[in-house]
C-alpha cells in the first residue's frame, strides 16, 4: 500500500518537475497526454466499471471545451475556466444519460452516438459559436494570483489538477459506490433484486464521467487556445475509447498509459506517413481480435474479458 | 400555390432521401436481428459503394453496369470482413463486435482517401435520367424520381422475399432465435454470412444510388451513419417494417427541416428519437427491450 502511494506521488512530481528536464515539445507532448488520459479515465469509469460502453463521450468534453471557451472570453476566472465547463457538462450527461440509461447494450451505444453526433450538427451550424470555425483566441484562467498564460504555471495546474481528477475517480472505484457499480457489470438484474435502485446508479455515473470529460474539454480548449466542433465528432470519442482499450478496459489507470501509447506513436508516426487513422482502425481491430484484455491486461497473462 | 408547391417538392426530396435510408437501414436492422452486432461499419460499405461505383463508371461509362456491380463487390467485401474479423468474436458477446466495427469505419475511410483522394468526387446521374421532371407544376430531377420508385420497388421485393419465400423464413426464423434455427438443422454459419453479405451489398446499392445526388467523399460514411442509427432507433432493431417506417419519417424530418428551420435543421432528427424513445424506448415496431 505504501510502495503504491509513494509511486503515485513519485508520478505526480515527475510529472509536475518535467519542464526543467524536457525541451518545449515533450512537455506540450505530456500534457496533451495528462488532458487525453483524464479523459479516458473517465470513459473507462463508464465501460470498465459500470459496463456502459458508450461511443458518445465526446460530447461532455466539447461541451466543456465550449463553455470554458466561451466563459475564459468573458472573464479568465475558476468560474470560467473549471465550475462552469463541469456544471455544464454535468447537465449535459444528465440529459443524455436519462435518455439513454433507459436502454443497455447495443441501443445504449447507438443513443450515445447519435446525441454526441447532435452537439456537432449543432455547432457546425451554431453561428454564435463560430460554426465550423469554432472559437478561437480563448485566453488560459488567471485566478488565485495563478496566471496560467505563463508556461510554467499551465503545467503546474494541469498537473495537479488532473491528479486531483485521476485520485478522485481511483477513490470512486474502490468506494462502495465504485463497487456497486461494479456488481450492476456483473449482473444487472441480480443487483436490482436485492434492492439497489440501478437505474439512479447508472446515472450518476454516467454524470460522473461526464464532469470529468467536461473538466478535460476545459483543459483542452486552454491548451490548445481554441475549440471547433470536431471536439464532438466521433473521432474524438473513438480515440478515448482506443486508448481505454490499449491499457485495458477497468484498470483506470491504464486508461493513463493507453493515452501516452497512443500520442507518443501518433506523433511518431504522422512524421513518417499520412495514413495515421488507417493505423489506429488496425490498432483498433487488431486489439479487439487477439488482446481484449489491452495491454496491462495482456501483461497480466489475462485471457477473454467479461462482455 | 407556391407554399403547396414548394411542400410537394419538398415531399419528394425527402421521399427521396426517405428510400436512400431505407436501403442502409434495411441492412443494418437484418444484420442485428441475426448477429446481434450493430454494424457501425455499415456506412463504409454504402461509402465503398459509392467509390467502387465511380470507378465502374470511369471504366465503363455505364452507370446501369456500376449500379449492378458495385453492390457485388461490397458484399464480397462483406463476406471477407464477417469471416475474417466478426466470426472470432460471436462467442464472446456483442460489444467487442460492435468496438470491432467502430475500427472499421477508420481503416475504411482511410483507405478510401488513400486510393481515390479525400477531395470531393461527382458521380453524374446516368443519361435516362439526367433532366427533370414536372409532376403537378412542380419541378423535380428525374433522377430522383427513379431514386423514389427503385426504392419503393426494392421495399416491395425485400418484402416479398423476408415474407414469402423459404429463403426468407430461414433468415425470420434466425432474426427470431439463432439458436433454434440451428437446431432445425439450418446451417446458421451461412446465413449468417449471407446475410451479412446482403447487408453490406444493399448499403453499396444506396452507396451508388446516393452518388449523383450527394457525390462521393471519405467522410461520407460516417456522416450516413448516424441518421441510419436513428432510422432503426425510431422504427426499432430487428424489423423490416420499422425500417421502412423510421426511413420515411427521418427523411421527411431532415428534409424539411433543412428546408424550414436551416439554422437547426440537423438536429429536428434527434428530437424525432427523443420524442419515440420517451413515448416506446424499444422503436416504432421493435420487439420489448431487455
């Protein structure tokens, strides 16, 4: 337990200590990492934990990347910058998730898709929001006497900020609740029999993932300084999805890893060739195929995984 | 007069469009009622349609030929997908299948771009019908009209084909329980392939159809996708007439909404499946969920 915590805070200094070691581009390359793998983490809360695979997280990290963008135009504060891109993307999942909790399996993942897909017929047509432009020139939060235009103290609030988020869903896992949700994977129907109210359940995780994804939409439209509605396409939730998968579904933390595979080679190989999404469709069919478990999965000699 | 008008014009575009649905729904609704996998791939094979139509025309300057072939081709390559990729992984539950899908859609539309270029190709519409009409004083390509009555002919022959010959008794009896079929002595393995098979060549068949109407490009797949989805969400999975159905009512929906509300209008199709899914979650004519 110990050794556990002593490498998690060894992780975060690491983390946080990276600039004076690393040139501009690995430390831009770390923290695309640290906004991915929040992101995924969030996404393996639904699929790994409560089985809810769903194809439509993008939506709460646009709509948290539009909100901060919108609110960081107005004034550069927490509000603007943290509480309202996760109160909206809370509201936005409670929506989407009462629709579509009312249905599991395959329908689940059809009503994700196509309510995420909605949020960018949206935008892409929203002339407020800059249509397929989207906006740009969106200041980063300077509050609390942090003024994270500076390099420097971007990277620090990232990092603690996204450790926060990741040891607050390691929390949620391991919680009662966390286990809960686990039994609802197992068996949905055994759970609801002995009296947990499933439906509630299922939903506030759902609400969960999606202030976390919300939180990381905020972060990305800051590091990036723009948002365009491609934040909600598809691609943007398949990536998520790809990288839960390459570290394993329900290891949260190899959500993390899978991240760092997955924007580590796509720099890597977008300097070698153009044909980067007929590699990650490959990556995609090939994991599927012969390593369901991912690769923390794969290492752990772990063979078939719970459907 | 000319509000009428323009709602008649309007009608047809959207009937139009309506059919275009049908025969991508059409597919995707058989394919899970068999296999139980949502196929997100389905729109590359209608994408696949259309490029292998452009290239048949290029090559052979018949549209009729391309329109023929083409559908052939994307079931061979149905064929290929459901035996090398899909049939590993039927013992092991619907969603890999369904993730296994999803990676579909990239390799496709990435290979798309790589033979044929990502900028936008036009598909002309073949010479019989590349004017237009006038029906009632409204004016309307003619190509569209050939486009309303292959679809509704197509409907009227999977219809008859589903419900009146052996052939589609075998593929009922295996959408109603696989199982059971297999202890008929029904070799499933096969059907499933068939119809995996069929599935993939009636996307390609509206694949080329939808080329002089939208013309061809990588992203077309994926964009077809959704409103597919919503087709089989409104008119429920698993059934012929909700295809049709949830078809008629999305095409009506999206085209009159880009037509009346051009600021909103893609999303009066989401509030179409909200309003169905609150009302019956399982689809127009879906079987009881779970």
């Amino acid at each position: 337990m110990i050794v556990r915590w002593v490498a998690v805070a060894a992780l975060i200094v690491g983390a946080a200590v990276f600039p004076a070691f690393a040139g501009k581009y690995p430390v831009k390359l770390l923290q695309e990492i640290l906004i991915w793998g929040i992101f995924a983490m969030s996404l393996d809360l639904l699929m790994g934990y409560a089985g809810m695979v769903s194809l439509g997280h993008s939506a709460f990290f646009g709509v948290g990347g539009y909100v901060a963008a919108l609110a960081l135009l107005k004034s550069p504060g927490v509000a603007s910058g943290l509480l309202l891109p996760a109160a909206a993307a809370a509201l936005a999942a409670l929506v989407i998730g009462y629709f579509s909790i009312r249905v599991s399996g395959v329908y689940f993942i059809m009503l994700t898709l196509a309510f995420s897909q909605m949020f960018y017929a949206v935008t892409f047509q929203a002339a407020w929001l800059g249509a397929e432009d989207g906006i740009v020139g969106v200041p980063r939060l300077n509050a609390l006497g942090l003024d994270t235009a500076k390099p420097l103290a971007f990277h620090l609030y990232l990092v603690v900020l996204i450790a926060v988020g990741a040891l607050a869903l390691f929390r949620i896992v391991r919680s009662p609740f966390g286990r809960v949700l686990r039994g609802i994977h197992e068996n949905e129907a055994r759970m609801e029999a002995v009296g947990y109210a499933v439906d509630r359940y299922k939903l506030l995780a759902f609400v969960i993932a999606g202030t976390v994804a919300g939180v990381a939409g905020s972060l990305y439209t800051q590091f990036v300084g723009s948002i365009t509605p491609d934040a909600f396409l598809w691609t943007t939730s398949g990536e998520a999805l790809l990288m839960v998968i390459i570290g394993g579904t329900g290891t949260l933390a190899g959500s993390m890893l899978g991240a760092a595979a997955f924007i580590l080679l796509q720099s890597l190989v977008s300097s070698y060739t153009e044909r980067w999404m007929l590699i990650l469709g490959l990556t995609f069919i090939l994991l599927v195929l012969f390593a369901p478990g991912g690769v923390v999965g794969a290492l752990r000699g772990r063979v078939g995984i719970r459907s | 007069m000319p509000f009428l008008l323009d709602l008649f014009a309007q009608a047809l575009n959207g009937l139009s469009y309506g059919v275009l649905l049908f025969l991508l729904s059409v597919g995707l609704t058989l394919i899970f009622g068999m296999l139980d996998v949502v196929n997100l791939a389905h729109g590359s094979f209608y994408m696949l349609g259309a490029y292998a139509g452009l290239t048949l025309i290029a090559a052979s300057g018949s549209f009729w030929l391309a329109l023929a072939v083409a559908p052939l081709v994307v079931g061979v390559i149905g064929v290929l997908i459901e035996r090398s990729c899909l049939r590993p992984l039927y013992w092991r539950g619907p969603l890999d299948q369904v993730l296994l899908t999803f990676g579909l859609i990239y390799l496709f539309e990435d290979l798309v771009k790589w033979i044929w270029g990502g900028r936008i190709r036009s598909i002309p519409p073949p010479d019989l019908f590349s004017g237009s009409v006038t029906l009632w004083g409204a004016t309307v390509p003619s190509y569209r009209m050939f486009v309303i009555a292959f679809g509704l002919v197509m409907a009227m022959v999977l219809w008859l084909l589903i419900e009146r010959t052996r052939l589609g008794a075998i593929i009922r009896a295996g959408v109603f329980d696989s199982e059971m079929a297999a202890g008929m002595g029904i070799n499933v393995d096969r059907v499933f392939t068939g119809v995996f098979a069929f599935g993939a060549g009636l996307a390609g068949l509206s694949g080329v159809i939808a080329g002089p109407i939208q013309s061809a490009q990588p992203p077309m797949g994926a964009t077809i996708l959704v409103p597919a989805l919503i087709v089989v969400v409104v008119g429920g999975l698993g059934s012929l007439k909700g295809s049709l159905v949830g078809s008629l009512i999305i095409g009506q929906a999206e085209t009159f909404g880009k037509a009346w509300l051009p600021g909103a209008s893609m999303l009066i199709i989401y509030l179409v499946m909200a309003l169905v899914l609150l009302l019956r979650p399982q689809g127009l004519f879906g079987r009881a969920l779970k």
